[in-house]
C-alpha cells in the first residue's frame, strides 16, 4: 500500500489588529500629551521671562518693613529690586560654592557666593549675598565688610533649600553647595532674619570683592523645539502603522 503523501501546512493567518492598533493608539496619545506639555511650558516659560525682565526692569523701591515680612511670598514679591541702609555683622560670612548663574553672566568659572547677615537700622536682621569670588580668593581678609552702614541696592529672592543630590555642607572649611539660608543659619548661630535674602547689584567693595553685579534673566527656552520632537514622533508612528497595515492587508 501506498504511504499517503505529507499534507502541507495550512497558510499562516495574519493576527489580529486590534492589540497593535490599541499599541499605536496608545503611543500617539502620549506623544501627543508630551508635545501638548511642552507648548504650555512654553507658554508658561515666556511669561516667566516676561515677569522678571519687567520687575529687574524697575527702579529699586524701600525694602518693607518688618511688620510685612510675614505677608511676602515669591509670587508676587521675588525678583522685586530694593535699596536699603545695613551694617554687615562681622565674621559671620558663609561661602556657596557655584559653577556660575544664570542670572550672572558676568560671574566666569567657578567660586563662591558670599553670604552674610546685615542689620537694618531698626534692628533686625537680613542676609545678603554680598556677590562673587573666584576659588582662590576664599580668605576671609580678601573680602571682609568695611564697618560703617552701607547703602544696599540689590533683588529680592528666597532661599533655596538642599536636595538628596546637594553634597554635604563643609562646616568646618565654611563652604556650603546651596544658598540654603535656614542650614547656613542655623550652623552659623545668626540671629533672627527676614524670611528672603537679598542679591546685592551695588556697591561693589572697594577691593572689587565680592562682586556684587546686576541680575540679567538669561533662561533657556526650547520647549518649542521639544514639542516638535514629540509631535514629529507621533506623526512618525502613525505613518508606520499606516504602512504595516497596507502590507497586512496585501498579504491577506
């Protein structure tokens, strides 16, 4: 008897579409919530700009008093140019290293910002950042405050707050890595102070250090180009999808 012949193996089905087109559905949708995003940010951005430009724009007014501390927030507060009379306390300076700023082109290389409490005429007390050394420039004598009250011209800001990646304070070598007012304070024992500091335009020392100089907002903005990435993604997806469906669809 004649062995029967192998049957061929029946032709393989194309899938289903549904889980690709589910797949692509949901990819498109956050590349397209992504692109969304950054065009608020964008907006957001551009505003933020706009703001500080227009505040760092105007002639530096009193700095409030003490009574109105409390009732200051950096919304609509922070970035405001003040002028005041103070009188640097001695000794108590505090050295922030920094890579550079932003908001100082001015400031090359790296250094420190020198931060120090000043008494008002009334008493109380506000920490300024008195400006910029170079590394090599962190003795204490390269920099000291001349007594006497000082006229003060300079911009309102909070202070930062140290994060899981801010390296530890250096205490004993007077270096810190945050302008974190509340640490610094309290390592330093200063007295009680206002609940923002002051970065000092002028005057600059007669030395030349620290370098006290003008804020200039210098922020990135490429959300735009960020937002075409997303949407060019989405797009690009879509139109992948669009093929390998005409190919399935041939194949059938």
């Amino acid at each position: 008897m004649r062995a029967p012949a192998d049957r061929a193996p029946p032709p393989r089905q194309p899938g289903s579409v549904i889980a690709p087109t589910i797949a692509v559905i949901v990819g498109v949708a956050v590349l397209c919530g992504l692109g969304v995003w950054q065009v608020q940010r964008k907006a957001w951005k551009e505003n933020l700009i706009a703001t500080l430009n227009a505040r760092l724009a105007r002639p530096p007014v009193d700095l409030p008093p003490r009574t109105a501390w409390k009732d200051l927030k950096p919304d609509g507060h922070e970035w405001r140019r003040v002028a005041f009379p103070a009188e640097f306390i001695p000794g108590q300076e505090a050295l922030v290293y920094t890579a550079g700023s932003p908001f100082r082109p001015d400031v090359k290389g790296p250094g420190y910002w020198v931060l120090a409490p000043a008494r008002l005429a009334g008493g109380s007390v506000v920490v300024i950042d008195r400006g910029f050394i170079p590394l090599d420039r962190k003795d204490a004598a390269s920099h000291a405050p001349r007594p006497g009250l000082t006229d003060i011209v300079g911009v309102l800001r909070w202070p930062e707050t140290s994060g899981s990646f801010t390296p530890g304070a250096d205490v004993n070598g007077n270096v810190w890595y945050a302008r974190d007012i509340k640490a610094i304070a309290a390592s330093k024992r200063w007295p009680s102070y206002a609940p923002f500091y002051i970065e000092q335009e002028a005057p600059v020392p007669p030395g030349g250090l620290p370098k006290p100089g003008r804020l200039v907002v210098n922020l990135p903005d490429n959300h735009l180009q960020y937002a075409i990435t997303w949407f060019g993604l989405a797009l690009g997806l879509t139109g992948v999808y669009l093929v390998w469906l005409v190919r399935r669809g041939r194949a059938r």
